[in-house]
C-alpha cells in the first residue's frame, strides 16, 4: 500500500511541475501550490485521496497567489486603465500582433499570454491575447 501511495504521490508531484512551466505566475502558482499540496496530503493521510485533496487545494491557494502576483506587477507600470489594458489584434503569423494603438506589427512570441507591452509610437501598454495566434 505504501508504495502505491508514493508512486501515486510522486505521479501528481511530477504532473505539477510540468504545470509550473507555465508563463504566467498564476500558472506557475498552481502548479506549485499542487506539488506541495499532494505532498503535505499525501505524508498527512497516508492516502491517495488526501494526495489529491492536498493538491486540489494547493493548485487553487497557487492560482490565487500568483493571480495577485501577476496583478502586482501590472500595477507597477501605472494605474489599470478603465477597462483594463487593451488587447493587441492577431495577425496571420504566429506570436506577431498588432498594436491596438497604431497597428504596428510586433513579435510577442516572447511575452506570456496576457503580458504587457509598451507601443513605441505612443508608449501606451496593451496586453498579448491569452489564446491563439490568429
């Protein structure tokens, strides 16, 4: 039982690093607060069902405290217009967008979805789109 356990453990530890690779700090929270929550479950129950309980509350405590994170760092370029940041337009290359500003092209294949970047024509921030790339 008590390797059945760990190879479950380790199984939902392992899923959740590969979820930390996410570019965003509410991703990366996620993933983290999984891996340590399928852990501390796991040690304190002795079950799979405390593992995945465990994991299931620390992915949500993550998304939480990286969403903050992430909302943090938003602030620190000025306040959030009404609205939010506007979103760049698609194009049909892949990671280029438009500035919803000026409409010049840029390549964001760099920037995480929902990222901030400045128009160098105004110097007015919009955010990269979350899904898709055309």
């Amino acid at each position: 039982m008590k390797r059945n356990l760990f190879a479950v453990v380790s199984g939902i530890a392992l899923s959740s690093f590969i979820l930390s690779s996410c570019d965003t700090p509410t991703g990366a929270g996620a993933g983290y607060g999984a891996a340590a929550g399928a852990i501390i479950g796991g040690a304190a129950t002795g079950h799979v069902r405390g593992a995945a309980i465990g994991a299931a509350a620390g992915a949500a405590t993550g998304a939480l405290i990286g969403h903050s994170i992430q909302e943090d760092r938003a602030r620190a370029y000025g306040p959030v217009p009404p609205g939010g940041w506007p979103l760049a337009r698609y194009t049909n290359t892949p990671g280029v967008f438009r500035s919803p500003y000026t409409g010049r092209r840029y390549d964001l294949s760099g920037v995480p979805p929902g990222g901030l970047t400045r128009d160098i024509d105004t110097g007015q921030l919009f955010r990269r789109p979350s899904r898709g790339y055309y």
